[in-house]
C-alpha cells in the first residue's frame, strides 16, 4: 500500500489589512461596554442595599448595565 503525500508549491497570498481607518468596524468608535464584572459588582451592591432580599437580581443587573454605560458614554 503508498501513502500520497502532497506538496504545494504555489505560495499563499497576503492577506488583506482588516479595516481602513475610519470604517464602521474600528473598535475605537465603538460604544464602551462595561465587563460582566464590573456589572457583577455594581449589581451586588444594589442587592446589599436592599437587605439582600430576594426577587430583584434581573432589576439589579439592569440597573448596574445602565448606570455604567451611562457613566461611559
């Protein structure tokens, strides 16, 4: 039984650049998202204020998001 193996000779082209400065897609025009963990933390605190009563974690979070991408913006 052969094996076959496969050369290539033909070389790879390069690769085109990713973006052209100022397009829609350039990361620095982007809005700021806050991390999961700073969402995390803020939302922790608001549960602290509140008693750490349950019930309210999806209110917090939303809170948390808002609040800091307010403060982004």
């Amino acid at each position: 039984m052969q094996e076959t193996v496969k050369k290539t000779t033909t070389q790879s082209k390069p690769r085109k650049a990713a973006a052209k400065k100022g397009s829609a897609t350039n990361v620095q025009t982007m809005p700021s998202v806050p991390s999961h963990d700073q969402v995390a933390e803020l939302a922790r605190r608001y549960w602290a204020e509140r008693g750490y009563q349950d019930g309210h974690s999806e209110e917090d979070w939303f809170r948390a998001e808002q609040e800091l991408r307010a403060k982004a913006s």
